[in-house]
C-alpha cells in the first residue's frame, strides 16, 4: 500500500498550525515566512480545478459588486 500526500494539503497544515500562534510571539522573520509559504499555497492551489472554481466564485462576486 502507497500512500501519497499532496503538496499543497501539507502546506495549508503549516500555515494554520503557524497562523495558531500568538501575533506577539511572531518576528518579522516569522511573519515573512508565513505570508511567502500563504503565497506559495495559493500558486499551488490556482493551478488544480478546485483553484479555477474559487478563482470563478471570487470573480462572480466582484462583478456582482460593481
């Protein structure tokens, strides 16, 4: 038996168990850290049908604001 994981699945684990922790307790270092790992999170997510599907509910609400 094989068991794969994604590499998105174990990034979106990080960020929350980062994004948990106290917003003193965090360095700049630390906060760069976080945002570059959240962008890099959302490049991979953008490139699979689940990204195309958020990406098209996002755009549908901002046409539906303007």
């Amino acid at each position: 038996m094989q068991y794969t994981v994604s590499a998105s699945a174990l990034l979106a684990i990080i960020i929350f168990l980062r994004l948990r922790r106290r917003t003193e307790a965090r360095s700049r270092f630390d906060e760069t850290v976080t945002v570059v790992s959240a962008v890099t999170l959302g490049v991979l997510i953008a490139a699979t049908p689940l990204g195309n599907a958020l990406s098209s509910i996002v755009a549908s609400f901002a046409a539906a604001t303007h």
